[in-house]
C-alpha cells in the first residue's frame, strides 16, 4: 500500500522533471500556431452565420479574446514543461468560469461552472490559466503592475494553501468539502465588499426557472413561447424541434432513475436555438421549456453541443469516448454538487450533446470594474475552488509534496501571469487586425 509519505515524496521528486521555478517563464516557440489560425480551424465545424458573433465578442478586450481562446492556451502550455502530477483538469480555468449555483439540496455553493473543456491533465494548467486570467483582468481594470502580480500570486498561494489543507484531511471529508456561498459573508472585513457580496447572493436566488419564464417567454394565441430575439435567440425549425423531442429519450437514459420520474413529470413547450458565452459561440445550443404542474412551473434545459476538449491532441487519452459522456463526468468529478438534470446523448449526424438546467440560482462576479482589493480577494476565492476541485479527482498528497511550504510556485505562477498577459495582448491585437482586413468576419456588440 502507497503511505501518505510516499504520495508526498512523489510529488517531491516532480520537481525535477519540472522545477517550481520553471514555471515563471514564458517564450513563444519558434513554431508557435498564428492564433488567428487557431480560431478559423476551430470555426470550421460551427454555424457559420454565428461566427461573426464569436469573433465580434472576442475582439471587444483582452479578457474577451482569453475567455474565447482555450485552444490557444492549450497548445501554448502543451510546448512547455509540466509535472506529470495528473488531475482532471477543467480546461478553461479563467475568473469568469467561476461562480454560484443551487445545489439539489438548494444550498447556494461557489465552485466552478464550466466543464466544456475538462480533461485528465497537469493540474499547473488549470492554475496558470487561472493565474492568466486575474493578471490581464486586473491590467484591463487600470491596476498597476505590482498589484497585477500580488492578485496572480494570491491566486496561486490560495491554490498552495488548500491543497496542503486538504492533504491532510482523509478521503471522505475532501469529497464532502463544498464552499458555502453563506459562509464567504463574514470573511469579508470590507461593509461595501461585503455589500456588493450579499447583493450577487440575492441576484443568484431570483435566477430560478420562474425569472427566466419572464425574461424568455412570452404568450402568443393563448400558447407560452419562448421569445425571438435574433440572431442570440432563435425558434427552433420544424427538422430541429423534431430532432429534440427524438433524442429526449436517449438524454432521460442518462439520468438516475428517481430523476427520470421527476422528468416524466413536465411536458415539452417548445424550443429555440440560443447563443452562449464567447468560446462556444458557433456551436449547436438550444433552450427547451417544459412546464409541470402548471404553466407555473417551468423547466428551462439547455442543450449544448460538446465537442473534443481542446487539451485532447496535446495529452494522452482520457477514459470518455463521448464528448457529451466526458463534460458530464467531469462536472460530477470537479463541483461539489452537480445539476440534477446533467446528462448527455448523441444527436442528428452523430453530434454529441449535454443537457442541464439553464437557469438555477446561478451567478457571477463582475470582475469589471473591480478594485485591487476585490480582485485579489476573488482570486484567492478562485484559487481555493480550484485546489477542492483538483482535490477530489487527483493526488492532493502528491500535489502538496510538490508545492512544498515555500512561496516558490506562487512566485513564478504571478510571473508567467503577467508574461502571458503580454501574450494575450498581443494575440488580441492579432485578431483585431485580422478583422479589420477581412479575414475574418465579425458582429461586434453582439
């Protein structure tokens, strides 16, 4: 039997295949794909018509361009050292994938939200992307440099301080953690933060399938549907809601079999065709509403094409044939608590596809506009979500031993961040330019 103390000696001995250190730095190779190439290879299986969408939101900031741009990061990490320390990735760690939700005991958690790309990985991915991410938010937010780094640095120490936490917890406790969205309010030492705070609690409980009936439906000839309010939000065609109602089965196979029974409960309305976030901008999504006692009880799914995670040709082969098998796996490995209405199925010309609640008391931070303060202390927030997550599903004994007691990694994880800024900035550029000379098409403010 593997002790503890093996775990951790193992962790140690990562370093040198990839010394903490050697994650500061940052250097384009020499081959490095144009990420403009990227981005068009990426478009080539997607609605056409909506690609101008996706680069249109891509090309509003730097932010936007590293929330659309995973494949990019992908492959730029892949060309560097890592540790071998495996866990399941989520694939597109960045601020904004970040957030509350409703457990099915309606509790309000903050975890991660997104699992389009999630895939077995070096967990150093999921935490530089992170990283990344804070350091060009803080840049767009006016932050001076020094205070860029501390917020990439806090990320990563948090990231450092939970999983050595939780390396000394046992197996069921670590499975058992979860982030109490009710229980951030009295860390927070600041009345205007803690009052903007308790202002996104109360946003994410009105965020319930009765908001979106308002906000998404409207009633025509005495019959609910759902709006038109193109090119974002389309009714499904006549080929596509046949579609839907056929796969329906398939999807309800996936689902445990007291969530049948409470499926079987609603009846389908109708469905429409719906444009989400930035990367996934292109891909095949549809809304569908079913009500159940009443016209009053709504259920809003969203049905979400899933293709290969972008991390996939740059790391050996995961466990899930199916992309829609392996969001749905990964969602349940990483949150603490998953939709009880996730699950997957196959579609028209062998598309694979997820399901979930569209709406659930989810929310977000507005990480626009926020002071250093804010920033730092949501990446910290961030950075322990992370560890939890990475926790659950890899060797956190491994990782600790790794990571060690020192500020080593969290030093050079700050500056690959804001090297990796420099990077993003340019690669928005890059795509600008493409714009502007019409390679590629684009809708802003869409």
């Amino acid at each position: 039997m593997t002790t503890p103390a093996d775990r951790a000696r193992r962790g140690r001995d990562a370093r040198k295949r990839a010394s903490r250190s050697a994650h500061a730095y940052w250097l384009p190779s020499v081959d490095r794909p144009d990420p403009v190439a990227v981005l068009e290879r990426q478009g080539r299986d997607r609605l056409t018509e909506l690609l101008p969408i996706r680069y249109g939101r891509m090309a509003a900031s730097p932010f936007a361009f590293l929330r659309g741009s995973a494949a990019v990061m992908a492959a730029d990490l892949a060309a560097g050292q890592h540790t071998g320390l495996t866990v399941q990735l989520c694939g597109d760690a960045h601020l904004l994938n970040f957030g509350l939700y409703a457990s099915p005991e309606r509790a309000l958690l903050f975890d991660l939200n997104d699992f389009d790309e999630t895939f077995p990985g070096p967990f150093e991915w999921d935490v530089k992307r992170l990283a990344a991410s804070v350091a060009v938010a803080a840049r767009e937010n006016g932050h001076s440099e020094a205070k860029a780094r501390r917020a990439a640095l806090e990320t990563a120490a948090a990231y450092r301080t939970a999983v050595r936490r939780l390396s000394g917890l046992g197996e069921l406790a670590v499975w058992y953690e979860r982030i109490e969205a009710d229980r951030l309010l009295p860390l927070i030492r600041s009345a205007r933060r803690r009052g903007r705070a308790e202002a996104s609690l109360t946003r994410a409980r009105r965020r319930t399938g009765l908001q979106a009936l308002d906000r998404l439906t409207e009633v025509v000839d005495g019959r609910r549907r759902i709006v038109h309010d193109p090119p974002l939000l389309e009714p499904a065609g006549a080929s596509d809601s046949a579609a839907l109602r056929k796969i329906f089965s398939d999807y309800r196979s996936t689902l445990s079999e007291e969530r049948r029974l409470l499926l079987d409960r609603f009846r389908y309305v109708d469905a429409a065709r719906k444009v989400v976030g930035v990367g996934s901008v292109g891909t095949r999504c549809f809304v569908v509403l079913l009500t159940g006692r009443d016209t009053d009880d709504p259920l809003f799914l969203q049905i979400k094409e899933a293709r290969p995670s972008v991390l996939e040709e740059h790391l050996p082969s995961g466990a899930y044939v199916h992309p829609g098998h392996r969001v749905v796996a990964g969602q349940r490995l990483l949150q603490a608590a998953s939709d009880i209405f996730l699950g997957w199925m196959t579609g028209p010309q062998g598309r694979a596809f997820y399901w979930r609640q569209l709406r659930d008391m989810k929310g977000s931070a507005d990480v626009a506009g926020m002071t250093p303060a804010d920033l730092a202390a949501y990446a910290r927030l961030c950075g322990t979500a992370l560890a939890r997550a990475h926790a659950r599903s890899g060797d956190r004994i491994a990782i600790a031993g790794y990571l060690g007691g020192a500020d080593t990694f969290e030093r050079a994880v700050a500056d690959f961040a804001l090297a990796y800024a420099d990077q993003t900035a340019a690669d928005h550029a890059a795509l600008g330019a493409a714009i502007a000379a019409g390679v590629l098409p684009a809708a802003p403010g869409v």
